[in-house]
C-alpha cells in the first residue's frame, strides 16, 4: 500500500507536471558544481557580459564555498538549465559582507536593516539565480536572466495544464526557501529588481522591502524573509502548491 506522502504526491499534478520534465538536486560534488559554473558562465558572462569572476567557462567568486547551491535538469535532454545558491557565512569569517551589504548599504532602510550591526551567523542571501537562454521561452523571460517573466499568473487552469505552469523559477526559488528553512539562519535577503516581487508574489510569497531601487546589475532593491513569514507563506498556499515546495524540499534538503 502505498504512503500518506506518496498518495498525495500521486495526486498533485504540480508535482507529477514537474517531475515528468524536471529533477532539481543539491549541488554538492566538484562535477555537479561545475555544472552550476558553467550556466552562471553562460547566463552572466557571456549572454549578459557581466564582468564577474571566471576561468575556462566557469563563473565563480569566493562566497561559493560557504553557499549551498542547487542545479535544474531537463529529463528528456539532459540539458542543465537553471541554478541558485543561498550564501550562508560562517561568524568566524568577519572580514566577508554578504553582496547585498556590499553593494546596496546606502541604499538600505538604517531603521530596518543596519549593517553595522547584522550578524552573518543569523542571516543568509540569495544570489545567482540563472536560467539558460532556451528554455526562458515565456514572453517577457528572455531578457531575464532567471526565466522569471513580469508576471506569473498561476490560474486553476494553468495547474490543470501543467504544461503552463512556469516550473523553472520557481522551483528554484523554492528551493532556496527550502535551504533557509533547513539552516540556522533567523533571516534570508536577496537584492533583486521589482518584477520578481511581482511574479512571485503570485505564488504566495511576501517580500518586506528593506532598501531603496539601487543600481546593482540592473535597479534593484533589497528584500526579507523570516522563518518564521516563509512558513506562514508556505502553510498560506493553496494545498497544490504547498505540497509543490514541500516535493522540492524533499529532493534539496
């Protein structure tokens, strides 16, 4: 007989439509890793031409060793199409910033948030997301670097049609959640332009606006979460899309 988790697996066209086209995992081995290189190479090196940290195809900086990262592949192709890291420093390394710190400090709300006084044992970010050119097919996604469109509509109909609903995005950004909830950190930023918040934001998720627009890649401002907000968001969903992060948890964490 089958489990109370497997039966409800079964009955989730979210996670069956997924699961047909797409494995997301835990990026953890020197070959997988390279795979999320490589995208982070060929989305914002060579599509965007950012000039970041590379060498022989593979784009990387120091806070890689201290993020958990996750890696999208396309079943039928084998094609690796997507990424995320979350950065997660560790209280022993003081002279590291977290990249929102660093590059949008004047623009943060001092009420809110005041770098001088956060602590990296408490907080984690975001950052590099990335989708490969072909399958940011969506309109609006192709200028996107993370296959998010302006805004994502997820209608009963678009659930039903599993065929269009956007998985790309965010499966990953689920996944991060997933991640954050899985550490010890008390609060999770990413710097990000508004039209995520928008697309997102149909999912369920709520962002707390922490900075001014700020010119990093691109006009972006700085979002939060807490625990405990990302599990009142999660419990919030619709049961489809709760069970949906609760598959990506499973396969992440």
């Amino acid at each position: 007989m089958d489990s109370p988790i497997q039966i409800e697996e079964s009955n989730n066209v979210l996670i069956q439509g997924f699961k047909q086209y797409f494995d997301i995992q835990r990026a953890e081995s020197p070959d997988v890793l390279k795979e999320v290189y490589r995208i982070r190479y060929g989305v914002y090196c060579k599509e965007f031409g950012f000039k970041l940290p590379s060498h022989r195809g593979l784009e990387r900086d120091e806070f890689d060793r201290y993020s958990s990262h996750c890696l999208l592949t396309h079943k039928t192709s084998g094609k690796k199409v997507g990424c995320i890291r979350v950065i997660s420093l560790p209280e022993t390394k003081k002279k590291l910033v977290l990249p929102f710190i660093t590059h949008c400090a004047d623009s943060l709300y001092r009420d809110q948030v005041d770098p001088n006084t956060i602590n990296p044992g408490e907080v984690c970010e975001i950052s590099r997301v990335a989708v490969v050119s072909e399958f940011r097919r969506r309109a609006g996604e192709k200028s996107s670097k993370d296959g998010l469109a302006n805004s994502i509509k997820v209608s009963d109909e678009d659930i039903e049609q599993t065929r269009r609903f956007p998985y790309i995005a965010p499966s990953l950004y689920l996944a991060a959640g997933a991640l954050f909830l899985a550490s010890q950190k008390k609060q999770i930023f990413v710097a990000t332009e508004p039209r995520l918040v928008r697309s997102l934001s149909m999912l369920g998720v709520r962002f707390h606006q922490v900075s001014e627009l700020a010119d990093y890649h691109g006009q972006r401002a700085v979002y939060y979460f807490s625990r405990e907000s990302i599990q009142e968001d999660i419990q919030a969903m619709p049961s489809l899309l709760n069970g949906f992060f609760h598959y990506i948890e499973s396969q992440v964490t």
